[in-house]
C-alpha cells in the first residue's frame, strides 16, 4: 500500500518534488481517502478476534487521550518557556493528530471506548501539570517515561504479533491498522528521544519518578483493556 | 450450540407467529428443513437439542432477538434516523406481539437466580435493550464520542423499553410515543448542554476576576 501511494505521488503533476512519503494515517486524516475500503469497513471476524481487536483499539484510544491531556497539563504549567513550550507544542500536536486517527479507527471497527477516559483525562492532567511543576527536567521524565511504556507497548503488538497473527491480513483494513500502529510506533519512539535529549536523566529523583509513572501507564493499560 | 440446532432454530423463527415460543415451534421445525422429516421432533430431541423444559423457549426467545437484531442492521438505509431505526425495530415486534409478554416473562424468569433474594431477574430485559440500543447507535451514527457514547446508549435503551412496553398494551400509539420520548430527551439534552455553557461562562468569569485581582502573582 505504501508502495502504491509513493508510485502514484511520484507521477504528480509537479516534476520537482523527488519523493513524497505517504503516512499510513494519511489515510485517516485525509478527507479524498474516506470512502476506501480500508478506511471506511471492518473485516469479518470471529467473536474472539473481535474481542482482540476491541481491546486493541479501546486501549490504544484511551493511551492517546491521556498522552494528550499529560501533554495539555504540562504546557498549562511550561507552555511560556522559550525552550520547552515549542517543544511540548510540537509533541502536543502530534498526538492530538493520533487521537483523531484513533477516533477514526474506534468510528470504523465499531470499538466501546474506554468507560474511564474521563479518568484518563483528569488523571494525565494532573500528572503532566505536577511534573511540570516540579521542574523542565521532570517534564521531559515524565514524558520519557510515558513514552517508553507506550513505544513498548505498541512494539509488543506490532513485532510479537500474538495477537495481530490472529487477525486476517484478507480485509485492507488489517494491514493498514499495522502500518498505523508501526507509525505511531515511531512517533513515541522519536517523542523518546527529544525527552532525553532535553535532559529528562537530569531530573530529581529520576529512577523513583520514572518508576512510578511507567507503574501507573501499565495499570492503566490493563484497566482500559477491560473497562 | 451445533450446526444442527443452530439451523433447526433459524427455522424455527417463521412459526413463532403461528405457535408461539414454545417447544412445540422447536419440535415443528424439522418440518421445514431442506429434506424434511416425516413427523415433528418428539420432545426428548427438543431437550437434547435445545434444553430442558424452559430453557428450550428461553433459547427460541434469544433467538428470535438476534434475529431481528440482524434485521435491524441489514435492512438499515444510509438516512434513517435514531427514531427511524427504532421504529423499525418495533415494527418487527408487530407478527409476535401477542407472545412477547409471554416471551418477556420466560426472560425474567431465568432458574439462575435464587427465589428468596427477588423473584424476577430484570438482567436479560435490560441487556436486551442495551443491545437494541447499541445496534441502533452504531446505525444511525450518532456521534457521540467517549463519556457521552455511553450516557447515549443508556438514554436510547430507556426510551426504547418504555417504548416497546407501550407497544405490548397499545400498538397503535406506539411510534408517537416513542418520537414523543425522543421529543423529550433531546429537549433535556439541550437543557444540559445550555446549563454546562452558562456554568462555564461563570467559571471563566470568576477566574478572570481572580486573575486580574493579583491575588496570584
């Protein structure tokens, strides 16, 4: 699929742009690619594999309304700082780009979202205005944290395939959900390494803060697969 | 459930009108199958196949409700809405109506629950609203999105049991009064809504009050 949407953009009108990729939730986000049938139908499952790909969804949705809240609550406290309020604005965007899809996502394969993403929401911004609070470098620990157990979490979907292995790759709409998950794959993962880069290692108490956030996400996960 | 009773109970759905939900339905759909049987199932196959006693009618029951569940869904057209879908759903009620209360009853009557601690057991009711409801939901697209997916759900649920409820006594006024519920819920919806606005107007007043008072700085 990919490969089909750089072949069809690079014999686009305009001969100066050498290559263009295609984002897999390009598909989501842009509004000519609605009526594909990757995008607006969901496969034909058994009741197991559906409860699979429910999960999935609930709690991908749920992890990305609370990264969007941590990433509100910390720019409430640090969004005025000329080095880390851009910053905090950028990662903030993108994840508010990976809610839509999510939504999106939740809209086509007809998913229960989360009964807690009200918690989600009260609980990451209390989460990223207290580690804001607390300083710049605890912010960006908070944020590493955060983004390792999501990166792993969405890694562990994507390269053990425990569960996707049972999901047939027949309807489009597979193969373009793990093309979607790889990418947001990557999207925490680069999130990771600004953190770091921004000297989250030099924040107080560290090992303990980071613990502690990493702790509180796989609760989260496992509620959210339920709940 | 094998593939057998699944099928003799797809075939059993048409005689629902005719003989109510009861094993004599179950035992008469061998008579429709592609190469028929001579006689009707004797009563010992219906228990093999479906259940002693009650539970034979409440699996007919559960049946005929998934079944119009489906209906629901594949006779759905890109306009309808939410009071549309609903009313089709009752619509679908109208050949059995005489054997619903009937049907109800062997539903609230499930033998799982202890008699001393409530003699009905209102769980299957209400689960069937809430899959009517749920089903009606994801028809008419109604874009409600997180906390109020769910708040949405249990509204449309409420207004369609009291509809069907209503329908068992009177069906003839039946869709009035469910377009008379929807009326309703929507106009208490708006009410919320203006409330939260107004609340919000006043929050956002006090704080600006706050703010400029110095009082943070």
């Amino acid at each position: 699929m990919l490969a089909r949407c750089r072949f069809l953009a690079a014999n686009a009108l305009r001969p100066s742009i050498r290559t263009i990729t295609c984002r897999a939730s390009d598909f989501y986000t842009d509004p000519s690619k609605n009526q594909e049938l990757g995008v607006s139908t969901s496969p034909d499952i058994s009741p197991k594999q559906r409860e699979i790909l429910d999960r999935a969804l609930r709690v991908d949705q749920a992890g990305e309304i609370a990264a969007n809240w941590i990433y509100r609550g910390q720019f409430a406290v640090l969004g005025r700082d000329p080095r880390v309020g851009p910053l905090i604005q950028e990662m903030w965007d993108q994840e508010k780009l990976h809610l839509e899809v999510m939504d999106k996502l939740q809209l086509q394969h007809e998913v229960r979202p989360t009964l807690l993403s009200d918690v989600a929401k009260v609980t990451g911004y209390a989460l990223g205005a207290a580690t804001a609070l607390m300083g710049k470098e605890a912010a960006m620990a908070c944020t590493e944290a955060v983004e390792t157990v999501i990166g792993e979490h969405y890694d562990d979907k994507f390269s053990q395939l425990k569960d996707f292995e049972l999901l047939p790759s027949s309807h489009p709409s597979i193969p373009l959900l793990r093309d979607v998950i790889k990418e947001f794959r990557d999207d925490e993962l680069e999130h990771l390494d600004i953190a770091v880069e921004h000297h989250s290692q030099r924040a107080p108490a560290h090992a303990l803060l980071s613990a502690v956030v990493a702790g509180g996400c796989k609760v989260a996960i496992e509620l959210c697969k339920r709940f | 459930m094998t593939a057998t009773s699944a099928k003799l109970l797809k075939l059993a759905l048409p005689l629902v009108k005719a003989h109510g939900f009861t094993r004599e339905a179950l035992s008469l759909s061998a008579l429709s199958l592609p190469t028929p049987l001579a006689n009707p199932l004797p009563d010992a196959s219906v228990t093999a196949l479906f259940g002693p006693g009650n539970d034979a009618c409440r699996t007919l029951v559960h049946a005929w409700l998934d079944d119009s569940r489906r209906r629901m869904k594949e006779e759905a057209t890109e306009k309808m809405g939410m009071g549309d879908v609903l009313k089709a759903r009752l619509k679908s009620n109208e050949p059995v109506l005489e054997h619903l209360p009937e049907a109800f009853a062997l539903l609230a009557s499930s033998p799982l629950l202890p008699l001393p601690l409530l003699p009905v057991d209102p769980a299957p009711i209400i689960k069937h609203a809430a899959q009517v409801s749920n089903q009606a939901c994801w028809i008419a697209r109604s874009d409600a999105q997180e906390s109020s997916w769910y708040t949405r759900r249990a509204t449309i649920s409420a207004i369609y049991l009291a509809a069907e409820l209503h329908q068992l006594t009177s069906p003839k006024t039946a869709p009035a009064f469910l377009d008379s519920l929807l009326e309703n819920a929507e106009h208490a919806g708006k009410a919320l809504d203006e409330t939260a606005l107004f609340a919000s107007y006043v929050w956002k007043s006090w704080r600006g009050i706050v703010r400029s008072s110095g009082v943070l700085v």
